[in-house]
C-alpha cells in the first residue's frame, strides 16, 4: 500500500513556503521568551540582587590556543561570539528567500531593500539632528536596526488577519538592515585594523570556497576554518559577527543529491535482503550506507543548517543576550534625556518614515515593485513595528557610547521599541478590522442583490 496517495500532491512551492512557516512560527515563540528575559534582566537589575547580577556578565573568560590567548567577559562573548550564529541564521534565511522564495524576483527583492535603506537612513539621520556635536553623537548606528523576532512576534498577536506579503515584506526588511546594522557595526565602530588579522580570516573563507569545489562535505571542517575566520576577525578590528553573514551568504542553496538520484539509491535499498548481516563490507551494506549519505545530502547545507541551528539562535541565543544586556539599574541612572529622546525618535518616528518614503521612491523610480496585494495603508502600519529595535539596538548601543551614556541609550531603546510595538499593533489591528467590515458589507451587498 503506498501511503503517499493519502496526502495531497507535493508542489514545488512547497520547497520554501514550509520552511518560511516553520522560520516564522519559532520566531513568534521566540518573541515570546525574549520579552520574558528582558523583563527578567530589567527586574533583577532593579533588586537587591543588582550589583552582583551585573558582575556576573563581566567575568572574564580565557580561550587559549598555544601562545595566542582571548580573553572577554561573558557578556562580550555573547554579544560578539554567540550573536555570530545569530547572524549566521539571518543571512542564511535571507538567501534561502532570494534563491528559493518570493525575493527571487529582484524588483520585489529592490523593493524591501530600498524600503530597509530607507529604514536605516532616515532614523540615523534623526538621530544626529538632536545629538550633533555632543558626547553622545556616535551613536546613531542604534536607531537603524529592526528586531526580527519582535516583529514576528508583534505580528503574530494577530494571527492569520496579517496577510502573507505584510509578514514576508516585513520580515525581508527587518534581514536585510540586519545585515546592513551590522556592516555598520564592522566598518563604524571596529577599532583600529589589522591588515594581517584580516588577511588571515580572508584565506580561512577562500579554504572555506575551496574545500566546497572539491566536494569536501564534513561540517566539522567547515566549523573549523569558520571559527579561524572569527578569530581573526576579533583580532582585526572589525566587529567579528561580520563572520556570521559572510558565512552564511556563501552557504549553498542548491542540495548534491538531486531527487531522481535519492529515489534510484532508495530502490536499492527497498530490495535489501531480510536476516541477519553482521558481516562484511558487501554490496548491501553499502547500499545502506550510501542511502544515509543521499538522504542527507538531499537537503541543501542551507536548510540543514538552518533546520538545526535556528531553535538554538532563537531560544538559547537570544534569550542570553537579553539576559546579559537589557539589565538598566534604574535607581543609580543618572538619565541624558536629550540622548534618549534622539533614540527614541529615530525609532518610533525615523524608521516608518524611512520605510514608507524609501518604498514609495523605489517604485515611482521603477526601480522596485510593490507587491499587489500589499496596500500602502497595511504597509504604513507594518512600519510602525520596524522600530521595535530591542536586541540589535543593545548590541550597537554597547558598542557605541561609553558607559555615563549606556544607561540613557537604553531607555530610548525600550520607549522607542514600545511605542512602536504598541502603535503598529493598534494600527494594524484598526486596518485589518476595517478591511474586514468592508468584506462582510460586500458580501451582504451582494446576497441582497
């Protein structure tokens, strides 16, 4: 009996339509557990369990290699090491949209980028607007960034009344200003550079390049060149989570056993004798062992890597960088409200504007093309959530104001983000709740008639 006929035909847009869903659903629960930490870290940070529960994030730990030794806190090794496959995860889900998703098509794909450009730039620039010439002005790489899992999450409040293209529009803005927030981080806030640290991370992708051409499959090796890539980036000088995206654009998205190929080695296997085989290298035993491989490689390393590493990032990844960096002792807070209110504008008020204005250039220079059954209303409110800058506006913020000044960048962060959580949710749910009367007027319109 071939149980395959109980289920409805498989369709080649199930390829990418499953893992978008799937993409989506864990980052919604991500939400979730993310906002738990940070409540969790904000209360703790306010108790009487304050000075130690900060301290703890600053313990240093060693990683030795011979002569050559690494030493951070824990908070920076989950800021700069773990977030790493945070980013390793974003580009891999960017490129799975743009290889096998809807992003395939380049004017849909310029269009959430224009509308991303639109939301770094404009916030930025709101930003220096009200910080020019004071202490605090290198700050404005924090206002650029969207916070995926949030708006995922935000999104996901209102459950299937959200159409499709707001979620896939909204989650392509927030990967590629990902992207582009930590090109920021690398060129903008790295220290000085060492040319021979970065030389040494470009021979490790170029091995990385090599060993794909020569058909090497064994991840553990990957692994490893990829983690002299990050080394060598936190010695240069360029922030090394910039090795998570480059690793991951440079992925295949293609699988090595195509499916004619995996159903030729499973027939073999089909016909595998009965008994016991305990013996020997024979043909069967081969068989079996080559069908292991096919059925392996018949996922591409994209969507193995992603399938495996992406509950971690989300669950174990995120969750400890809230816990170790949304910690704000307000009682000890000596508070810069100008630099608050300049990161909370840029948020609330410089990313949908961003967003909107960038998109309606892209297609009124034709260089992008909005997609039907996106509205401009639906869009205008979906760009409300593109503030929400929670887990990559901690991360620049600490990379980019001194310490009298963290604290008050934090505060804009948390405002901004609210607000924009809070307005973008009441506005969508007005749209949608609108859209909806409309629908059953229609309807009844129409049985009348």
């Amino acid at each position: 009996m071939n149980h395959g006929l109980g289920h409805l035909p498989h369709e080649p847009v199930h390829r990418f339509s499953k893992p978008f869903v799937r993409f989506l659903r864990i980052e919604a629960l991500a939400a979730v557990v993310l906002l738990l930490c940070a409540a969790v870290a904000l209360a703790t940070s306010n108790s009487p369990w304050s000075v130690p529960y900060m301290a703890f994030w600053e313990t240093p730990i060693t990683i030795g290699f011979g002569d050559v030794e690494f030493s951070h806190s824990i908070k920076r090794w989950i800021n700069d090491g773990a977030m790493t496959l945070f980013f390793f995860v974003v580009a891999l889900e960017m490129k799975r949209e743009m290889v096998l998703g809807e992003l395939r098509n380049l004017r849909i794909t310029l269009f959430s980028m224009a509308a991303a450009l639109g939301g770094m730039v404009v916030p930025a620039l709101v930003f220096l607007s009200m910080e020019r010439g004071q202490s605090a002005g290198n700050g404005w790489g924090i206002v650029m960034a969207t916070d995926t899992a949030f708006v995922i999450g935000s999104l996901a409040v209102l459950g299937a009344r959200i159409p499709r293209t707001l979620r896939l529009f909204l989650l392509s803005v927030a990967i590629f200003d990902d992207v582009g927030a930590i090109m920021v981080i690398a060129l903008g806030y790295g220290s000085h550079v060492d040319w021979t640290a970065i030389a040494w991370a470009a021979g490790a992708l170029v091995a990385i390049v090599a060993m794909g051409r020569l058909g090497i499959r064994n991840v553990a090796v990957y692994f490893a060149f990829g983690g002299m890539a990050w080394f060598s980036l936190d010695v240069s000088g360029i922030h090394p989570t910039l090795a998570g995206v480059v690793l991951g654009l440079m992925t295949p998205a293609r699988s090595w056993v195509s499916d004619n190929r995996l159903h030729a080695i499973l027939d073999k296997v089909v016909a595998y004798p009965r008994g016991e085989h305990w013996s020997g290298d024979t043909m069967d035993r081969k068989d079996l062992r080559r069908a292991g491989v096919a059925a392996r490689e018949a996922l591409s390393p994209l969507e193995r890597l992603e399938i495996t590493l992406h509950p971690w990032v989300a669950f174990a990844v995120l969750p400890l960088f809230a816990l170790a960096n949304a910690g704000l002792p307000l009682s000890t807070t000596a508070v810069d409200w100008r630099l608050a209110t300049a990161v909370t504008l840029g948020l609330f008020c410089g990313k949908p504007i961003g967003v909107v204005l960038f998109s309606y250039l892209a297609t009124r220079l034709r260089v992008g093309i909005r997609p039907k059954e996106l509205s401009w209303s639906l869009l205008a409110g979906g760009a409300l959530l593109t503030g929400i800058g929670f887990t990559m506006a901690l991360l620049i913020a600490e990379l980019a104001l001194d310490a009298e000044h963290l604290d008050s960048g934090k505060i804009g962060i948390l405002c901004g983000s609210v607000l924009s959580a809070a307005c973008g949710l009441a506005v969508l749910r007005w749209l949608t709740s609108l859209h909806q009367r409309r629908k059953t007027a229609n309807a009844s319109s129409a049985r009348s008639e």
